[in-house]
C-alpha cells in the first residue's frame, strides 16, 4: 500500500502546475471568458500539441500515452486551481470514459485517434430534469435507420464539439430501461446547437436538438442493441471523479489566495491574519481542501482498478459519489468563505475569488450535486439487505 | 499511488484474524466492543488480563523494535493489526499510553537504564500508564504548568507537588508521566521536567471525576511531596517541554485506524437501528448517514495518506487536520444516533441512569472536541503552522 504519488506522477503534476500557472493567469481567463467558445483555440491547440494532456488516460494500444486516472486527477487538480478554460474536461473527462467503457476496439481506434488529433468531443446525457440525469432523446428505429430526436441540455463545451456521445432512450422506454449511446457528428443535417449564456463564464454549456437526426446501427457505441444505462452511470462515475479533481484543485486556491489577502490586509493596526476569527475560517478551509484531496486520490486509484476490470462499478459507484459529494461542498464552502475573508473587495470583479465562487457553483450542481450522491449512497447503505 | 497491501500483509492479516478469533472468546466474550474512550471505567480487570494475554502472545508493543519485545512490525502492519483488531471486536486498549506514548518515548530519549527498568513492563501489558499533563491553569495553556519538583540533595530524590486533572484511567494505572516545573523562576515552556511517577505511594491521591455520563473516566491527581528517583526523569531538568511535545508526536499513528473501525462499528449499529425502527425512510436522516458515511470514508483515506507519508517529507497537512476532523465527525455521529433513536433517545436502559451505549457515545462525544487539544486550539495550530499565519499576541501572566 502507498497512498501518495510516485516520483512520476510528481512530476506530472509539476509540469501541468508550471504550464497552467502560465497560461491561465487571471488576464488570460478573463480574455477567454469573452471569446465565443469561451476559450481561447489557440491554447487548445498548445495543449493538444504540445501538453498532449487529451491522450493522458487513452490506452498505449490506442496510441495515447496509456497513463491512469491518478495522472489525469493531478493534472485536472492544477486546471482547477487556475480556472483554466479550455475543453479538455469535455474530452478527456466525459468523451474519453464513454469511449473507453462503451465503444468497440474499432470505435475506440477511429474516435480516440480524432481526440488524439486535438478534436473536441464531449457528452450529451441531461434532459430537462436538472437533477439526476433524465434522458430526454429519443431513438426510434425506422426503414432508415435510427432517428433522433429530442433535447439535450447542459453539454460541456457543446458549441465548439467536432463529435458528441449522446444518450438516447428507446421511444416508449422508461427509467432505467432502454439507454442507448451514440456517436454523433456535430455538423450533422438534424442536430441544431445552442450556446446556453452561463453564470460561470469560464465554462460554456450548450443545448443540443436533435430533429429526425438520421444514425446508422455503426454508430451506436458497442454496436449491440442492450441496455446501456449502467454503462452510462459508470462513465459519469469516471467523468465525477476528474469534475471533483479540479474541485480539489478550486478549493485549494481558494483558500491559498484568501490567506494571501489576509496576511496583506491590516485593519487595528495588524494583519487581519491574526485575528483567530479569520484564522479559525483557513483552517476549516485547509481541512475541507486536505479531505477532499484525500477522497479524490482515493476515487482515482479506484478508476484505474475499474478500468483494468479488477473492480466492480458498484465500487466505482461509491467512491465516485463520495468525492463527488465531498468535494463539490468543500469547493463551495472554501470560495464562499473566500468572499468573505475578502471582505468588500470580494464582491468586485477585479478579484478572482468571485470567478471561484461561480465556479464552484457550477461544477457543484454538474453531473449531481452533494445531495444527489449523498441519497444514492444512502441506497446502497440502506435499501440493501448486506451491511457491508 | 496504489491501495493494495502485498500478498505477504495479507498473509498478516490472515495469521491477526485467527488468533483474534480463537483467544477473544470465553472469559473474555464480554469486553468485546467494550472499553475505550466514553467506557474506559468497564470491565476492568478482564481488560488487564487481556492485555496479559495479548502481551504473552507477541501482540503488544509490535512496532517496536525487536531489542524491546517488539516485532518491528511495517507501518501496512500495523495498520492491518489495528483494522482487524477492532473488526474482531477488540476491547479498547488498557494498556495503550504506555504502548504508544510512553514506551516510544523512551525508545528515542529514555536512557538505558530506563529502557530495561520500564520498557519490558509496558511490553508484556502488566505496567498502565497514565498522562500527567493537564492542570487546573494549565488546560488550553499547557505550558503553565505550576506542579513543581525540587531536588532534595540529602536524600538525592525529586519531590513532586501539585495537581494534575483529567487524568484518564489514574486509578487503574501504575504509573504517571508527569511534566512539572524544575526551575520554579522560569515561565512558560522553559524549566520543566519530565518525570515518571510510580502512582503507589503515599504522596500521590485520585479523585475520580463525575462526568456528565454518570460514570468517571478521568481523574484529579494530587502530588504532596510524592518522590522520584534521580533516574526517573526522561532528559535534563529544563528539557521537559521537549520531551513532552515529542511525545505527543507519537500520538498521531496508526492506532487512529483501529479508532476508525471502533467509529465504523458505532456506524453500523445506527445503520442497522435505522433499517429497524423506519428512520431509514426519513429523506433528512438519509442525508445525514450518507454525509456520516462519507466522513468515515475520508477519514481512513486522509489516515491513509498521512502513514505512506507526505509528499514533501515534512509535518503534512492532512496529519495537522486529524484531530480536528475526526472529533467533528464523531460529535455529529453522536447526534446522529440520538436523531435515528428518535423519541426512544430519551428513555434510559434502567436506574439510576444506565445509558445504552448510543446514548454513552452521545454525551462523551462532546468530549471529544475538547480533550488532546480543543477544536479551537486546533484551527490555531493549523493557521500559525500551516497556513504560517500570526500568532494572536499574549496576555501578560
């Protein structure tokens, strides 16, 4: 057992830190945040060039660089810090697990080589229902083909997407019954995208219609007419615990530049810092981002076992959830306080700390919020007859 | 980074389970699950038998090195002793301050008389230990220490004088560490003493205290002239704030796992009490045993992290938020407890006031969040060490 990283992995997280910290500086995320995709292609292009962080996770047979889901979390956890806007969460945290867990080796070869190829995918999986993840879509099979059609909302990044995965359900199916997952093309006849103005303007969410969109069976992921929901739970457990690494990652900055202003700010004559009322907040925030930290490395290690078969998804399941819950309320609760240890100048604009507190909001109620995974949690501890 | 233990700790774990299985039975059926902190007053002498038994067996002390009776037991080791330890139901270590606190003290600043003279004692579990740092104006503030030792040249002994309090398992116990002022003109941390009281002796007078559980757990310990031999003082006469802080050092280690499984245990009884009595249906207590869960869970991983050791080698963070965070969690399991009990959290096993041991777990959390540093001389320690924020100025005393 060794619970800490490796002189590797050290070293992976020591290049994305230096790298991010460089190119997401406060200026430059604010200069993305009002381009029109919301990043800026040209970074994009540096990072899947010369970072080549899109093939972190994809498997050395498939020509990626074949490393786990504990490198993928320490690079995820230094975007977080900087708020980097980019749309590599899109394709490394939500195309790439669905690829992986639900494709065929040929799917796999031809739609991971585009991601490798520095193409933006994401994944389409909400409907109206903001809470849990209800599938609006509709697949219908006709003389054709398959037919699309309906809305899918809250789609990472969907607006500047080369290809999507979209989670349909059969026409007259319910529930957990009859998902189906499929490969899609954004500038397909039929599909019709709609950037959704944001509150976190560091993070673009689009709303994607599908109208009569017209699918050959090659294009269904597994190319095998079952039940995919419980793939689909399983790639938002994988794509939950790269959200809650840059959580981690926000909720660490958070912190770090509100004792960096309090050690600056005198009022009475002393450094605000110290004040135990202001003291005694850090340190609340210093355990939240520690503890979540702790669940995140915990998550990932078990994301790695899950990819290499050696655990089951309810595993997955639970240690997707715990960090996921953990994490997205120890992110909020730090950029919260944050605002607060900032005083006045928290509210304005010119700080960063409010761009934290949005993001946190946002990565908070993505992919289910604490309560959420909390309540699906109490079904495992509860509705079950095991104790475990 | 990985999370399995190798073929050979499971091996361990294997040989640990077994000999808990066929020697925690018969006579010592009834201190399963008991002991520990809120139930150190029950059952005893079985549990100093016990401690015997593990002590014949080789399962005391197995971190030490093998010199002192040890098994130089790997940390993986440990943490799987102390897993399964509490898995099995293991009664809370009588003899754990010696194990822990004192003898590793000794192994690093004890001399060698020392070490033969106390060491062998802790080892095969016949010597309790007990802690004697707190005092009336020495709480938070523990370096106010007004306990003082005098060296009396003609009958070459140190005189200890004073009171200590809080004092756990005092009347149980053997012997005392005491940190007493050996320089009666210095202040604060400087000129103290770090001594080992026997307890049996006429200088030295125990008075339980009543807790708010109705039993006594701690105690006041009164020192009139009791006496110390020359060698019985660990380091100088002035060293005593050093020694004393290293061996708090010692207490953050891997006895937190076996203090987890205790906690996981105290879990699964109101998990199962709420499958019972319908809590399980509440969509609030759902929340809060999910949110409880989730704590236990993070706790082991944050433990976990601090035994593979940080990072960068140093004091690690997530080692400075133990005590805050674990003392939090299980205050707000205690609630939970009484909240899943419901209206029957207010009616008592019997008179006088027999509390079941949910209830018990209840009232002593609230302990928890004060003893071995308050939460709030907690957060200060993480801001000032941590986060190198400013110390609060002082107060004249």
């Amino acid at each position: 057992m060794e619970f800490k990283f490796t002189d590797e992995q050290l070293m992976i997280r020591d290049t994305a830190e230096a790298f991010v910290s460089e190119v997401s500086t406060s200026a430059a995320v604010r200069s993305a945040m009002a381009l029109p995709d919301g990043y800026s292609a040209d970074l994009w292009q540096q990072i899947s060039t010369e970072m080549y962080w899109q093939a972190l996770s994809i498997p050395e047979a498939m020509d990626g660089l074949g490393l786990g889901y504990v490198e993928l979390a320490a690079t995820l956890e230094q975007t977080g810090r900087f708020l980097l806007c980019s749309p590599l969460v899109a394709t490394v945290a939500l195309a790439v697990p669905a690829i992986r867990v639900a494709a065929t080796e040929a799917q796999q070869q031809a739609y991971l080589g585009r991601i490798l190829a520095g193409q933006v995918a994401t994944l389409a999986y909400a409907g109206r229902q903001t809470h849990g993840n209800a599938i609006d879509v509709r697949a219908t099979s006709t003389d054709q083909g398959i037919h699309l059609n309906g809305i899918s909302r809250h789609v990472l990044n969907g607006q500047s997407a080369d290809f999507v995965v979209v989670a349909a359900r059969e026409i007259f199916a319910d529930g957990e019954e009859g998902v189906s997952l499929w490969f899609v093309d954004c500038d397909s006849h039929g599909v019709a995208i709609k950037a959704l103005p944001t509150m976190d303007q560091t993070r673009r969410l689009a709303e994607m219609q599908f109208d009569n969109l017209l699918l050959t069976p090659t294009q269904r992921l597994g190319g095998i007419a079952q039940c995919q929901r419980h793939l689909l739970d399983s790639i938002l457990d994988l794509a939950a615990i790269a959200v809650a690494a840059e959580q981690v990652g926000g909720a660490q900055q958070a912190l770090d530049i509100s004792v960096a202003y309090v050690k600056e700010r005198v009022q009475f004559g002393r450094t605000i810092a110290s004040y135990q009322a202001i003291k005694h907040k850090c340190a609340d925030m210093m355990l939240k981002a520690e503890s979540a930290r702790s669940s995140l490395y915990y998550a990932a290690c078990i994301a790695d076992e899950f990819l290499l078969g050696t655990i089951s998804a309810a595993a997955l399941a639970e240690a997707a959830s715990i960090t996921k819950a953990y994490s997205s309320e120890a992110f909020f609760f730090n950029a919260g306080c944050g605002i607060q240890l900032h005083g006045g100048v928290g509210i304005t604009a010119e700080y960063d700390i409010q761009l934290y507190f949005k993001r946190a909001n946002a990565l908070q109620s993505f992919l289910g919020n604490a309560s959420y995974h909390r309540e699906r949690l109490a079904k495992q501890l509860l509705d079950s007859e095991v104790l475990s | 980074m990985k999370l399995r233990f190798s073929a050979a700790d499971e091996a361990f774990r294997v040989e640990v389970a077994d000999w808990l299985r066929d020697n925690l039975c018969g006579e010592f059926d009834v201190i399963r699950f008991r002991g520990g902190p809120g139930d150190e007053h029950s059952f005893v002498d079985e549990r100093k038998a016990w401690e015997r038994k593990l002590g014949d067996a080789g399962w005391t002390c197995i971190g030490w090195p093998k010199e002192w009776g040890g098994r130089a037991a790997s940390i993986e080791q440990q943490v799987i002793f102390n897993e399964e330890y509490a898995r099995a139901g293991g009664p809370g270590r009588i003899g754990h301050i010696g194990e822990t606190l004192m003898g590793p003290t000794l192994i690093a600043y004890g001399s060698d008389a020392q070490k033969a003279n106390y060491l062998p004692s802790i080892r095969s579990g016949d010597a309790i230990w007990c802690q004697g740092y707190s005092e009336p104006s020495a709480g938070s503030d523990l370096a106010n220490v007004k306990t003082k030792a005098v060296f009396d040249e003609a009958a070459q002994v140190w005189h200890i004088s004073g009171q200590k309090v809080w004092t756990s398992l005092a009347h149980e116990s053997h012997y005392c560490f005491v940190v007493a002022r050996t320089d009666l003109q210095a202040k604060g941390h400087k000129g103290l003493g770090f001594f080992m009281v026997a307890m049996d002796q006429p200088g030295v007078t125990i008075r339980p205290i009543e807790q708010l559980t109705g039993t006594s757990e701690f105690n006041e310990v009164f020192f009139d002239n009791a006496i110390c031999t020359p060698g019985d003082i660990v380091g100088q006469p002035g060293e005593g704030w050093q020694v004393a802080m290293a061996l708090l050092g010692f207490e953050r280690g891997v006895s937190t796992l076996g203090q987890q499984m205790l906690f996981q245990n105290e879990f699964n009884d109101i998990v199962r009490l709420a499958k019972a009595n319908g809590a399980d249906r509440d969509p609030v207590l759902r929340q809060r045993i999910a949110e409880a869960h989730i704590g236990l869970r993070i706790m082991r991983y944050n433990t976990l992290r601090v035994l593979s050791g940080s990072d960068e080698g140093e004091l690690s963070a997530e080692g400075m938020i133990y005590k805050l965070y674990w003392s939090s969690w299980h205050r707000n399991l205690g609630k939970l407890a009484m909240d899943v009990m419901g209206a029957d959290s207010e009616i008592l096993s019997a008179q006088p006031y027999e509390l079941n041991r949910l209830q018990s777990m209840f009232l002593f959390t609230r302990a928890d969040t004060i003893y071995g540093g308050t939460n709030q001389i907690q957060r200060n320690l993480i801001a000032e060490r941590a986060l190198g924020m400013p110390r609060e100025p002082r107060g004249n005393s």
